[in-house]
C-alpha cells in the first residue's frame, strides 16, 4: 500500500466493495433523507426554539435560558407534571413487568389452549390505546360499570358501596390514609399526597393494556432457555421456585432490562389516557410533562408557548436518558447487553 | 446463543411499534369525552377543569323549522372578485353544519359567483386549524373563539372587517355590544359573533310542588333560591340546586355581586375582592347547608342531565337545555327563568364565538363578504327562526322561539352581564376560579384561602399575557 504518491486514503479494497456500499447507501437513502428531515431537523430546530419565545405566527425572540428556568421554577406545572409521572413511573414500570412475567410464565406451561391464552392475553396490547382507554371510561365513570360492580359484590355482603367518582377524585393516597385516620394532608404539602385517585386508577388501566406486550418478550426469552439447566437442577435437588429465582430470573435479565427500559420510557411519556380520559385534571392531579407540553405548544388556555414546550421536551428527554442510563448500570452487570 | 439473539430480536421488532404506538404523542383526533375546550355548537362553557362532567350538552336540533330563504337585500352587497372559491370552516355537529348549509345556500343567491366550499372539523379545530395556519393552509373563513382570537389576532392572521362592513351598511352598532369584546382589538373587528349563549334559572316544577313551594319568577333574588334549595334539600324527595366547580356557572353570583375576574384592562386579577368573597361564600354556604348539590353528587353527568333525569330541582344551564331535554326526557316538563338577582344587580354571563377572516385569504372581498353576510340580520334571522341559537343583533333576541329558551335569552340584556373574557390568557384565569372553587368544595382550603391562590395563579396569567407580545 505504501506508495509514493500522496493519495487519498483507500475506504474500499476493491472496486466491487465500493459498488456495494453505494448501492446500500442508495436502499436506505429514502428512509435516512426522511429521518434527517423530520427528526434530526425537527430536533434541532426544537433545541433553537427552546431558547426563544415562540407564539407559532410572530417569528421567534431568542430568551436565552428563560424557558428552562421557567421550567424549573419551584411550584409551576412542570415541576407538579414531574412529580406527578414518578409516581406514575414508580408505581406502573414494576407493576406491569411483574406481571408480564407472571403472564408469560403462566403461558409458557404446555397444556392444551396456551395458544388460545396466549392470543387473549395479547389483545389489549394490539387494540388501539384510544379504544381501550375509551372502554376505561365507561368502566371508571360514576355511573359506569366499576361503581355497579362494587355496589353488586358489596351488596352480597349487606354492605352499600358509594359510588367513586373514578375519573374525577383529586384525593391522594397517603391522603386517604390520613383521612382514615381522622388527619388530612394540607394542600401545599400536595406533592406528600401520593397519587390521587383518579391518577391511580389510570395506571392500573396502563398496567393492563402494556403488560401482555412485554409478557410476549419474556415468552421468548423463556423458551430460548435450555432445558438442561432445568434438568441439571432438578437433579441436584432444585425446587421449582429455586429453579425460578436462580436459572430463570438470571436468564431472563437482559430481557428484563429490556423490558424495565422499555416500560419506563413509555411511562414517562403517558399522554393519551390522560387527554382522553381527563385532560390533566382534576386539579392537576394528573397533569403529566407530554400532556403539559402538548397544551403549552399548541395553547389550549392561553397563547401558544413553543419555546416553554421545547425546553420542558428537552427536560424531559434529559431525565428519562438519566433513568435509562441508571437502570443500565444497575440491571446489566455482568450479562449480555442489548 | 445465535438462535437466542434471533428469536429475541424477532419479539423485539414486534414489539418496538407496539410501544411506539402505545407511547406516541399523537393528538388524537378522536371525538374525546374529556372537553377540553369544548367545541360544542353555541359556546358551551368549556369546562376545562372539571373534565369528568363530560357529558356536555350537544345542541342539535331536529331543522325541521327551516325556513324558506330571506329576500335579497342588495344594498348589503359588496363587490367581490369574480369566480372566488372560498373554504369555510368550523366546528360542530350534524345540526349545526345544516345551519351552515342553508346559510351558504342563502348567500349564494346574493353572490351567486362566489362558491362556498364548506368545510367542518367536528373535533379539535382549534388545534388543526392553528396547524393549518402555520402551514398557510388554513381555510379562508372560519369560527374564532377567544382561544384563536388569541392565537391570530396579535400576529395579524385575520383580517380587520371593519372597512368591508362599512361598505356594506352594517357597523358593529347592530351587533349586541358585549359580544364583541372578544373581537376587538385595538377598536379593530376581527370577526362577527356568529351566536351566543348565556345561562337562565332551570328548574323542575314538580319538585317545588313537592315541597309546597311557589314556582320561581324572573323576580327573584339570591335569598328567593336559597330559602326554597333548602327547603326543598330538607324534604328530601329531590336535591336543591346543582352546580359544579365551574367558572362559567359561579360567574352570575360575582358578576351579580359586583365582582368581575379581572380588572376591565386585563391587567390586574380580581379574585380575592371582597365582592367575590361573598359570592364564592353565598355558594359555598349552599353547599354546606346540603341545599348545593354536584351532578356528580347526585349521579348525572352534568346538571342539565340532573334536571332530566329528575334528581334536582334547580340549576343554572343556558339554551341547549331545551333540545338535550326533549331528545332525551321528552317527556320531563322543566321550566326556565331569568338568573335570580344578586345583591347588587342582575347579571348573567355570555358566551359567544365569532366567524373571521383569514388574512392570507386570495379572495378577502369573497370572504369578508360570507362573514358579514352570515352573522347579519337577515341570515341570523333565519338562524335563530330555527331555535338553533340566538341571534347576535338585540332587536332580535325577542324572536327565540322556546318559551324556556326565550326567558334564558334574556340574561343577555341585564346591565351587569358580560363575557368572561380576560385577554389573551382567559382560559387560565378562568381555571383558576373553577380550581378554587373545587378545592373548597372538597373542603381542601377555605374561601379565603381557595381565592387567594387563585389570585396569585390568575395574576400570574394575566401578567403572563402582558409581557407576551
């Protein structure tokens, strides 16, 4: 290769290599021009629009830092929308990968009708989250079928049950718990009040529709685990939740990464139950960062604010990398990554 | 392992759009029953804060009153470009596009060169037709509500109407004056009112025989509406008066009280003057005294509904009771009156939506022209003909047809009357209110306290709203 002449370093060994590498580049031209336009353009000019204030129809002022500080401000929205979707993120993410896991392990018994099972567990995960979340609030609302339920069932016992108005009780859960113990919980202490009612029974509407989606991901792992490992430790006296909690879980842990990434990326990013089913409220108590973005971008109460939604997106994006990066770090020591 | 990594890449890529789509951010286009600002046909007040009373009040109206077309006036004509296309835009349900119809068949008789292509986005049309803008595809006349009044009315994307109006005869004299506060800007018109509505006192006439109470009149006071809400709350048989957490049903008790949200320069939030104290705690009182009831409360979804399904005997709703009752309690006999009279006055609150102009229109003489057309006498005429809405000009308010809708109507001409409106950041302030009122209804905070957050958060929008351009 050495040669006298100062040419440009060779990328490709042969003609042919160059030809094909062309070609390739030219297959996914189409889809790298339509990324490059409408993410990675769309994502810096939001990172430039996230430093102006922006009404969409008079041309941007540059603000510097005012939208992030704006922000991060205590006792504003997005501050309320955070606090409001860890609880979210900390209450659905292990909730709904345990049950995944519980599913798939259900499922993954051979007995006649598995497959059967398998497609029922599945369908809430394959129906469109605005028709599920539309059959929800038939479910929740105060006339609807969860408050007949109960009131039937209490009825069994003697018992009257009051009708809960699901979808729309701001009463946190720590707060309940204090009201049954003759205390309350004051309304500037409102981030000590747990997740209200209404916010809780959302995420158990979440956990139902998400979890079959990731118990499909936990069935594959769990049939690509050889059942030697089964058999080994069966014959050196495993039992089987021995068998469970020392060859399947630490088996099962690059899916599960998977899965805990997956969930809770999702789960930061609620937005459709919350702006179909309440909009935010009641008393914001179920107001979340995309919801808030979203009414901030295309001003739903006030003038549109582009800049405050762009910087809050940017926020966001930060604090959900960080979690990502810190569930890495913590679940994948030692195995396979993804 | 090979084999492992396939496999699992196989349920990945199944699943990754499965969680794309669980997890987009999609606006959903879908008629929600969360309104957030709700799109319903004559202004129902948008109940932004307490979104589980869903069950807003679709105004549709069985059109079987549609009357033959007006007479041309050719006077009102003006000149427009030959061969304009315009596109018309709003929202609203089946009845309501009917209206627009029949309008658009009327305006064509007087300009008969010009084609309406008429346009409704029944869901979140404020949503697509701000997108619409942005993209310069946005139709050349449509509805403008305080949101989009907002959004286009600094930025100059509507066109000012007023020279277009002279030249046809008309002047913003003919229109009811309150209504067009929300158009104007800088004594510019950048749209017409289009309707209007506005609440009255609903009741249920056997509930007070019930209680052996005499009906209510249209002279009645706060104290007439206590007294028999807790008279009849104490027999029992129904609850009193119902009324949510809501800005729009509490603006009569602080309109009536003297009291206003704001100052009248949008600059300074008035929610903790001792006029709105009193007010707030009138109501609040009815509510501690059992006589104020939640549709919630009592199991209805709103407080219309309530009435139908027989359950309270009073409540404060506007016009599109009349047809919600007879679709669907056609055989409930209700009644309505005038709001009772506050301490200081009477006094009602108006909603009202507009029809603009799109600056950017290729043909604003066509455009300005519908618009003027649509929201004047001889079509308002024919609208309000059909018990659809009120008319915006005041010698036609008398023509509503209902007996209950016509006493409601008239909430509209009471001196202390007035649209909730508070500058650019309305909608905030006006969450503040419903806000405070829920928080006191859960006995979260007292009045006192209820109000004076919602003066710090209403202060906050207004001076929000100032330092915008």
């Amino acid at each position: 290769m050495a040669s006298a002449q100062p040419a440009r370093p060779k990328i490709f060994k042969t003609e042919r290599a160059r030809q094909e590498a062309l070609t390739a580049y030219l297959f996914i031209a189409p889809y790298l021009i339509v990324t490059v336009v409408f993410t990675l353009g769309v994502l810096i000019f939001a990172f430039y629009i996230s430093f102006t204030s922006f009404d969409l129809f008079t041309s941007p002022r540059w603000v510097w830092f005012d939208n992030y500080l704006k922000a991060v401000a205590p006792g504003g929205d997005f501050i309320r929308s955070l606090v409001n979707v860890l609880w979210y993120v900390m209450i659905v993410v292990p909730f709904q990968t345990a049950l995944a896991l519980v599913l798939a392990t259900i499922i993954n018994v051979k007995v006649r009708g598995s497959q059967f099972f398998r497609t029922v567990f599945y369908a809430p995960s394959v129906t469109s989250s605005v028709v599920i979340t539309m059959i929800f609030w038939w479910l929740y609302l105060k006339t609807g079928y969860l408050n007949f339920g109960l009131t039937k069932l209490w009825g069994l016992f003697g018992a009257e049950w009051t009708s809960v108005e699901w979808l729309n009780n701001p009463r946190g859960l720590f707060q309940l718990v204090a009201m049954a113990f003759g205390g309350d919980i004051p309304s500037n202490l409102w981030f000590l009040r747990g997740p209200s009612v209404t916010w809780m029974a959302i995420m158990f509407q979440n956990i139902f529709t998400t979890a079959p989606t990731f118990m499909i991901m936990f069935l594959a792992a769990l049939q690509e685990i050889p059942p030697t490992l089964y058999e080994a430790a069966a014959i050196d006296g495993a039992n089987r939740r021995q068998q469970f909690w020392r060859i399947t879980i630490p088996m099962l842990r690059p899916v599960l990464l998977l899965v805990v990434v997956l969930g809770t990326i999702g789960t930061w990013q609620i937005f459709d139950q919350v702006k179909i089913l309440t909009a935010g409220g009641p008393l914001d108590t179920t107001l979340v960062p995309v919801y808030l973005i979203y009414a901030e971008a295309l001003g739903t109460k006030g003038p549109s604010q582009m800049g405050y939604a762009a910087a809050m997106a940017f926020l966001l994006a930060i604090i959900i990398f960080t979690f990502t990066l810190i569930q890495r770090r913590y679940i994948e020591s030692g195995t396979e990554q993804y | 392992m090979k084999k492992n990594r396939s496999l699992l890449f196989r349920a990945f890529s199944l699943v990754v759009p499965a969680t794309l789509l669980l997890a987009a951010c999609t606006p959903a286009a879908t008629n929600t029953p969360a309104p957030t600002a709700v799109p319903a046909n004559t202004a129902v007040p948008a109940n932004t804060a307490l979104p589980a009373n869903t069950a807003v009040p679709a105004t549709s109206v069985p059109a079987d009153t549609a009357v033959p077309a007006a007479t041309a006036l050719p006077e009102g004509v003006i000149p427009v470009e030959d061969g304009a296309t315009i596109v018309f835009s709003g929202w609203g349900d089946e009845t309501e596009q009917k209206i627009y119809r029949d309008s658009i068949a009327r305006f064509n008789e007087l300009y008969p060169n010009v084609t309406v292509d008429y346009q409704p986005i029944p869901a979140d049309f404020q949503v697509k037709l701000k997108a619409a803008m942005v993209s310069g595809t946005a139709a050349d006349v449509f509805y403008v509500d305080d949101q989009l009044m907002t959004a286009f009315g600094p930025s100059g994307k509507l066109l000012a109407l007023d020279d277009f109006m002279t030249e046809a005869g008309t002047s913003r004299a003919d229109f009811i004056p309150a209504l067009l506060s929300i158009f104007t800007r800088d004594g510019q018109t950048y749209a017409l009112p289009k309707d209007w509505g506005t609440l009255g006192l609903a009741f249920l006439p056997e509930a007070f025989e019930d209680a052996g109470l005499d009906l209510p009149t249209a002279d009645w006071t706060w104290d007439d509406l206590k007294a028999a809400a807790e008279a009849i709350a104490a027999k029992g048989t129904y609850a009193g008066f119902c009324q949510g957490a809501d800005w729009a049903r509490f603006a009569p008790f602080a309109f009536g009280n003297g009291g206003s949200y704001a100052s009248d320069d949008f600059t300074t939030a008035t929610l903790d003057s001792p006029e709105i104290i009193e007010a707030a705690n009138f109501v609040v009182g009815l509510k501690e005294s059992g006589a104020l009831v939640t549709a919630a409360d009592v199991g209805a979804g709103w407080c219309g509904e309530a009435i139908g399904k027989k359950l309270v005997a009073m409540t404060y709703e506007g016009g599109w009771m009349v047809n919600f009752i007879r679709q669907n309690y056609a055989d409930v006999v209700w009644q309505a009156v005038p709001l009772p009279t506050g301490p200081v006055g009477k006094a009602d609150v108006i909603f009202t939506n507009g029809i603009g102009v799109n600056a950017g229109s290729k043909f604003p003489r066509a455009a300005a022209a519908f618009a003027i057309f649509v929201t004047g006498r001889d079509n308002q005429g024919e609208i309000v003909a059909t018990g659809f809405a009120y008319s915006t000009h005041p010698d036609q308010i008398d023509m509503v047809v209902d007996p209950n809708d016509a006493a409601i109507a008239q909430g509209g001409t009471f001196d202390l009357t007035r649209v909730a409106y508070w500058g650019p950041n309305t909608g905030k302030v006006n969450d503040a209110v419903s806000q405070a009122l829920e928080r006191v209804y859960l006995g979260d905070q007292t009045v006192e306290e209820a109000f004076a957050q919602a003066q710090e958060e209403a202060q906050a929008a207004l001076d929000e709203a100032q330092n915008t351009p």
